[in-house]
DNA sequence: GATACCAGTTACAAAAAGGTTACTATGGCA
DNA sequence: TGCCATAGTAACCTTTTTGTAACTGGTATC
C-alpha cells in the first residue's frame, strides 16, 4: 500500500513525517552556506562585524543579512559599543548553545569522513 | 593581538580552524536544501525513484543530481530491478547511518525549538 | 581639509539552485 | 496500434543566493 510506514526511529507513519518536519524546521533555521560557520565561530568569543567578515570570508552584505536572521531567531545578539569609530558587538546567546550537540556532531563526521577519503587515497593495497 | 583563541572546545587556534574545516566538509556532502530530508525519508527503508520525488516534494532534475552527488559519497546505493516497467531502488547505505547523530541531533533541536515558538506565542501571559 | 577605519546599505552583476515541459527508451496491456 | 508507467535527461526559464563596488555617516588621525 501506499502508507506503508517509512521511518526506523520514528514507529508511526505520523512520526515520520513530524520527524522530517523537526529536520526542516532546524534545516529553516541554521540550513544554508553560513550561519552553523558563523555560530562555530562565534563559539571562541563575541566579535566585531569587521572581524567576523575576515574571519569566515563572507562578504559584508551576506554577514548583515545572515546576522539579522540569526539575531531574530535569538541565537546571537548584537550590541553596540559607542568607541571611537563606533563597534558593534555580535555574541552567541545561551540559547545558541542548544545547537552545540548539532555541531559536535558534524564536527565529528566530517573529521571521520575526511580520514575515511584520505584513507582510501594513500593506505588502499590495490589502488590502480 | 588577531591570533587569540576563538574557540571554547579546541583550545589552540589550530584547533580552532580545524574544527571549522571539519564543519565545512560535512556541509559540503550534506549541506543544502535537500540531501539529509532525503536521507531521513530513506531511513524508512528504499525507496524507487518516482517515489523518492512524491515523498520529498523535489523535481525530478533535482532528485537526480542529488542521488547521483550522494552514491558518489557513498551514502546511498543504486540497484536496477528488471521489472515489467524497469525500476530503480535507492538504499541507504551502512555508512550512512553515520550520520544518524548529525540528524539525530536536528530532529531533536527542531523539535525543541517549534516548542519555544509556540510556546512564545500562546501561553505568554502579556501577549497583545 | 584629506585620509582612513568602523558599520553597514544600495545598486548591479553573476552564479547557483530549482522548477517545468518535453523528450528518449523500454515494456506491459487493451 | 495506442496508452500507460517506469527512469531519467535536455532545454529553457525563474528564483534565490552570493559577490563586488560604490556609497553614507561618524570619528580619529595626519
């Protein structure tokens, strides 16, 4: 049949789909090129938008913008400090620290996955 | 000075930029819009080509260049079945449930986070 | 006053991603 | 023979994302 149940974790056809719905909504709010970088860097302290350009190579439009959704989904805030030129602060929220499990863990693959492809290049007995 | 440890985890600088490197490969392989939906639709055992379009909602086009980026990675498998109309399964692969932490870990922050939200919006009590 | 640095913003351009439609090719079925 | 379903692919177009360069406005410095 058509409803036929598609998830191991999840039992139900219903927990299927909310699980995916779960995945999306987190895809929704850290998903695309920047914002889990941008959090991983934040992560060694708060820094100055100049800084966080240099820092992750992102050029200043992309930075605004990915700051500003970052700030309305409560993972970083933004603080002025009125210095000489004036400074603007950017800092990760303790709620941003409920993503540290999601940045382990890709940490954690992409260390394994990247000894897993060097593995295959150079230690491989029948290369060629 | 610039060169200051950034980061809470890694303590050396060294560290600090590998652990983003580490970050960056995992979302080079799963990063985007589509590749760790598909695979969580997958989990739920394989699934034929035409399928795999219905149940995640992607065109055709799209679902074909990203199962192809995906065997190449190998993170799921290909098999043709001579059937009446011939068939195509994709499968997750062994490896792939490597990955099982990384969406383990959004399932459960997405899960959290539409909490929070709704809970902002209808049980604050000086909402409006 | 000219220059330079900060934090952005705006306008423009390029590239990436995605969708739609039409098409190939195979084979069962009426 | 014509119609349907399978798995894609190719051409074309739209939308989204990203980058670049120029610019504002403020302050410090030369």
């Amino acid at each position: 049949m058509a409803n036929k149940n598609r998830c191991l974790t999840p039992t139900t056809d219903d927990e299927c789909k909310r699980a995916r719905l779960y995945l999306q909504d987190t895809l929704d709010v850290v998903g695309g090129k920047w914002k889990l970088v941008l959090i991983s860097i934040l992560r060694g302290g708060k820094l100055k938008f100049r800084e966080l350009t240099r820092e992750a190579g992102i050029s200043a439009r992309i930075l605004s913008k990915e700051l500003k959704e970052m700030e309305l989904n409560g993972l970083i805030t933004r603080t002025v400090v009125k210095t000489s030129p004036i400074m603007v602060e950017y800092e990760l929220t303790p709620y941003s620290n409920t993503l540290s499990e999601v940045i382990t863990a890709m940490h954690e693959w992409g260390k394994n996955h990247r000894q897993k492809i060097i593995g295959q290049q150079s230690t491989e007995p029948n290369s060629l």
